[in-house]
C-alpha cells in the first residue's frame, strides 16, 4: 500500500518553534544567572505570563474560530464530492440510456465519447487547465470513447468546453429523436441526465469563484500567530524546557488544521486533501466503455429475446 504524508506548513512552523526556543533561553538563563536587570525582567516576565483563567479562554476563542473555518471548507469540499458523485451516476445513465435506446451506432458512438469528453473538460476547467490532453491519448482513453480528432479541436476553440460538449450531446439526442430512434418519454429521461449534468457543472463551479472571505481568514491567521507568539509565556512558568516541545505540538495542531483548511476550501485542485478528479475520471471512462461492450443477454434456449434486439458496438474509428 502506498502511504503519503499529509503536507505542513514547515517554514511557519518552524518560525514559531524558534520563537519558543529563544523564550524558553532567555527565562532559564535569567532564572539562573544573576545580572543587573534581573529584577526588572522577572517583573516584566512576570506581567506577561497569563493565568490559567486568561489561557484558557484565548484557547477556546481560538478553537471557535478555527471551528467555524474547517466546518465552512468541509462543507465546500463535501459539497465538491456530492456533485462529483452525480456526474459519476449520471454519465452511467445517460450512456446505459443511448446503449439501448439509441439504435443508430454512429449516433450511439457520439453520444459515449462526449460523455467521456464532458468529464474530461469539466475536470480541466475547474483546474484552469487548457485544452483536453487526456482525449489525444490512447493510453489515458481509448478510441472505443474517445473524441475524434476535430471534435477535440472544435472543443478546445470553444470558451467554455464543457458547455460545448453538452451542446452536442443534445444535438445527439434532438437527432435521434428527429429520426424516431428514441420516443418522447426516453427523450425526457435523457435529457434530464444532460440538465443533471449541467446544474453539477454549475455548483463546482460555484464552490470554484466564491472563495472564502478574505477578512475571516486574515482574521483567523492573525489571531493564531499572536496566540503562538504569547504560548511560550504561558508555558515556560510552569513546564520549563518542556515548553519547546509542547509548544511544537500545539504549533502542529493549529497551523496543520489551518492548512488543510486552506486546502479543502478550493477542492478541486492537486493539494494533498483536494478531492482524486483523476481517478474519477479514470473510473466513469472504464464504466462508459463497459457500457458501449455490452450485450443483449440470450434466452434459455440460445437465442436472442424477441422483446429486446442486439445492438451492434459503436464504431472504434480514432
């Protein structure tokens, strides 16, 4: 099994670490080396150390508000896997549909590869990622689903891909309807797949142009470095050098959970906590091109149901 590390934020915890190291130093050293200003700094030693009651209300403070952050990011990302996971049962539909409906095997076939495509695009233009790379490649899908050479340029020509791949996919369906291969109810069912499609392209790319309010998170942010910068005066009266060490873990804590906060906010991206829109991808073409293989199971005696006819597979042109 393959384990990777989940990314922190090294450099600021590394600035904060120090930070605690050069307190926790100077309070032992002054503690015991008699000098000058001895006096004077225990006072002021003295006036910054909190009690327990002003500790641990800062904490809860703190832990609200980083509360409220990763609660927002979560539901942005959850929300992210929810409309990924309707592409995914919708594009199965959709293409289940035009496999058994769809009578034509050049219309069939169009209709598969741009569901194929529509998934592609999409993920590309949620990352801001040009063009449809992954279509030119046999090793990423197969000719069985994937687009045509100029239909991958007609795409890429067009501003919005995914909105241009949905547009054929319902002037594949006007077709067949024009030319009786689908009546008006399977029509309907299919179409609805395409509005389905359409309404989860739109919430990803909702969660993708509204970022989190800029004042909450600098807000958020401020607030953890000052209650870093005071932790080490909370610490060191009573845990001395262990300060160091406690103060690294509480470091790790706070800043660890404020970057994968940051990091689930915009979930379709390739940080470590964004959501595997490869993998997904990877899975729905497998799913459409076991789809455009089936066929028509025989009856007890051999032979094909008179109820159902055997389609022919869509055409392997690339």
């Amino acid at each position: 099994m393959n384990w990777q590390l989940a990314p922190i934020p090294v450099l600021p915890t590394l600035a904060m670490v120090s930070w605690c190291i050069l307190v926790t130093i100077l309070v032992q050293m002054a503690e015991t080396t008699e000098w000058e200003h001895q006096d004077n700094f225990h006072r002021i030693l003295s006036f910054m150390i909190m009690d327990t009651g002003t500790t641990t209300f800062l904490a809860l403070s703190l832990i609200l508000v980083l509360t409220m952050r990763v609660n927002q990011c979560y539901s942005r990302w959850w929300e992210g896997r929810q409309l990924w996971g309707s592409i995914v049962n919708r594009t199965r539909d959709l293409a289940g549909q035009a496999r058994l409906w769809v009578t034509d095997c050049e219309l069939q076939a169009c209709i598969l590869r741009n569901i194929v495509a529509f998934v592609y695009a999409t993920k590309n233009k949620l990352r801001d990622e040009p063009g449809m790379q992954e279509m030119r490649a046999e090793k990423h899908v197969p000719g069985q689903v994937r687009l045509f050479d100029a239909e991958i340029q007609e795409a890429e020509d067009s501003e919005h891909m995914p909105m241009h791949i949905l547009c054929v996919l319902r002037c594949c369906l006007s077709q067949a309807h024009a030319r009786k291969l689908i009546n008006d109810l399977q029509l309907l069912a299919m179409d609805r797949n395409v509005t389905s499609l359409t309404d989860s392209l739109g919430g990803c790319e909702r969660i993708k142009k509204t970022p989190f309010p800029l004042s909450y998170v600098s807000h958020l942010r401020t607030f953890i470095i000052l209650y870093l910068l005071l932790l080490p005066f909370m610490l060191v009266d009573k845990y001395r050098w262990m300060t160091i060490l406690v103060d690294l873990l509480v470091c790790l804590a706070l800043m660890g959970v404020e970057h994968m906060s940051a990091e689930i906010e915009q979930p379709f991206g390739h940080d470590f906590n964004d959501l595997k829109l490869d993998a997904i991808c990877a899975t729905i073409q497998t799913n459409i091109r076991q789809i455009s293989s089936f066929r028509q199971p025989l009856t007890v005696d051999g032979s094909v149901s008179n109820s159902s006819r055997t389609f022919p597979s869509p055409a392997l042109e690339v």
